[in-house]
C-alpha cells in the first residue's frame, strides 16, 4: 500500500462518512416511503361511467320506414363531448357537488394520510384543484364515447356522486337544446310576426281606401265607367243622326225640341262620367286608381315577405330538429368493491426499483469521483 493511496484515503475518509450517511438516510426514506403506502394512505375507490352524444341526422331520417320509427343518429364527434366534460369539471357544478355530498369534509376526513388529504383549510382554488384530480371526464375518439371517473374514500359516495353528475350532464344537454331552438326560432318567428302584422296593416289601408270612395276595384270602375261614356256617346251619334234627318225632312216637327232637349241631357250625362275618370281631385278615379296600385305593390311586398319568414321559421324548425343532441348512457356508475388506489404492491415494487436503479446511479458516480481525486 503505496503512500499517496493513504493519503487519499485519509483526505476522502471524512466525505465517505457523509455519503453512507446520506445513503443511510436514503434507504431509511425508502423504507418510510413504503411503510407510508401501507400504514396510514388512505384507500380510494373508483367507479366509472360511460356516456355518448349524439345528434339526428336530417339528411337520412326519412331514408326508409325504418328509419321514419327510428330516426337515425349521427355521431356528433368532440364538439358536445369537450363542453360537456367542460361543464363537468366547471366551478359551478363541482362547488354544487360540494354542498350536495359535503365533498371537502370526505376528502379531509382522513386523519392519517395527510399526503393525499385535502387539507381542512383549504382554499377555494386548492378544493376546486383536488376536486379535478378525482372527478373528472375524457372523451375517447375511437368509441365516441365519454368516459365519466370519480375517485372518493367510499364506493357509496363514489356511485352517488358519478349517478348526479350522470343527471346533471343530461339536464345541461336538454338545456344547450331548448337554448339553441330558442336562439334559432326565436328571430325567425320575429320576423314571421313582423311581416304578418305588416300585411294586416297594408289591409286595413285597402278597406280604408275602398270604404271613402265607395269602390272595390277602381280599375273595374274605371273600365265600366269608360263603357258607359262610350255607350252614352254611341246613342247620342244616334240621336243626333236622327235629328238631322228630321230636320230634313220636317223642319217644323214638334219633336224636334225634345230630341235637342235629350242630347243636351246626354252631353251633361257625358260631361259627368268623363269628370269622373280623371282630374287633379282626390276622389277622381284616376287618382284612386294611383293609390290602389301603390297599395296592392305594397301588399304584394308584404305577402312576399310573409311567405319568406314562413320558409326561414320551416327552415330553423328543421336545422333545430337535425341539431337535436341525445344523451345516452353506455354504462351506469357501478358500486366498487376493490381498492382503486393505490395499488400497493405496484407502487411498492415501483419504488423499490426505482430506489435501487437511483441508489445504484449515485453509488456509480461517487465512485468515478473517488477515482479521479
């Protein structure tokens, strides 16, 4: 044994005294970590649940009789899943759960396992954190399906907090539902309403108009009128044919003062139906006939756009139905009767290993150390 070997070990013997040390103290952490997970960590029990989202495919529901009894459904992918598994692990719905089954005082209720526990103390974002750690939801792509997971210190509590959440999530399903065809059919009946109120109004303006001047169709009138001017000028060419012959041939006929008489009652007769068809005056027929067509366009526009928000109310009727989301459970939360976590021996063999392969690495570098000094 050389010299300067003794005096390395003189130099390092100091440092190898702190190092077993320290590796006694890491054995003994080892040991305390395993004695931990099977003297004081509490037991937890899980329950799983599976639910899919589904919508009716519009486009297939009247493919067949079969079809027309049951319609058919479409896998609505992750959109609905992903808000409801949002809604799942909201504030609002996991601090209703935590007035329902008192969650705080039964993940707090372990004395011993002060590792797992929720703390007494808590606060509001510590609570909402643990709470997500142990009831939670993820969405399979594969499946369609939405796997629902509740971790507690009792089964009964697990099944009844996983059974709520299962209500819970339907009746916010229901509700996106009745939201949507709200939002939807709300602006098209609006608009239907608006548009029939609109043709209403326009008719009323119609009676209105007909009722002053006394006339249904004043393009009828206008055209009986003119068949009567023109009726009353063919009789007085007549008339007037016949008095020039009278004048011919008896000019001193007594009758010739009457005929004269009767064409002077035709041209006022004339005079009035002509006056009646046209003239600067409201109540000329004419003028009657400029408002009527003004408001026949008017209800027509109106009636177009009536028959427009009947086929947009018909429209949002349908993209509602076919938006329609179904909430099917695939699996009801069952009563768990094994221990869920932790599972001991793997985590016993787990850290043993571990503790090795880590004890194993330092022990390896503190000896390329040793050498080199």
């Amino acid at each position: 044994m050389t010299a300067s070997y003794i005096h390395t070990r003189r130099k390092l013997g100091p440092l190898q005294w702190i190092l077993r040390i320290l590796g006694l103290l890491y054995l003994l952490v080892l040991i305390a970590s395993v004695a931990y997970l099977w003297l004081f960590t509490q037991d937890r029990f899980i329950t799983v649940a599976s639910f899919k989202i589904s919508r009716q495919d519009s486009s297939t529901a009247q493919a067949s009789l079969a079809q027309l009894v049951s319609p058919a459904l479409a896998d609505s992918g992750s959109v609905d899943s992903q808000t409801t598994i949002g809604y799942i692990s909201s504030a609002d719905l996991l601090m209703e759960l935590e007035k329902e089954f008192d969650l705080a005082t039964h993940y707090s209720s372990s004395k011993n396992d002060f590792i797992f526990r929720l703390p007494p103390d808590a606060s509001i974002e510590d609570r909402l954190a643990f709470y997500r750690e142990r009831i939670f939801a993820h969405y399979s792509p594969d499946t369609g399906m939405t796997m629902l997971t509740v971790d507690t210190f009792d089964p009964k509590t697990s099944k009844k907090i996983a059974s709520s959440l299962l209500n819970k999530a339907e009746t916010f399903i229901n509700s996106v539902n009745q939201s949507v065809a709200d939002q939807q059919l709300g602006f098209a009946r609006s608009e239907l309403d608006r548009s029939v109120k609109h043709v209403e109004e326009v008719n009323r303006e119609v009676l209105k108009l007909q009722n002053e001047h006394s006339i249904i169709d004043p393009e009828a009138q206008i055209k009986a009128n003119l068949s009567t001017v023109q009726e009353l000028r063919m009789e007085r060419i007549k008339i007037e044919a016949g008095l020039s012959s009278l004048l011919r041939d008896s000019p001193n006929s007594p009758q010739i003062d009457a005929i004269r008489s009767r064409l002077r009652s035709l041209d006022d007769l004339i005079d009035i139906e002509t006056a009646k068809l046209s003239g600067p005056e409201q109540n000329r027929l004419n003028q009657v006939l400029a408002q009527f067509g003004e408001l026949k366009q008017k209800l027509e526009f109106a009636i177009r756009l009536r028959t427009g928000a009947e086929m947009l109310l018909e429209k949002n009727r349908i993209e509602t139905v076919s938006q329609t989301r179904f909430f099917t459970v695939v699996q009801n939360p069952y009563l768990p009767e094994d221990v869920g976590m932790p599972r001991r021996p793997y985590a016993t063999v787990t850290i043993i290993v571990l503790g090795l392969l880590g004890f194993l690495i330092l022990r390896a570098l503190t000896q390329s150390v040793f050498e080199r000094a």
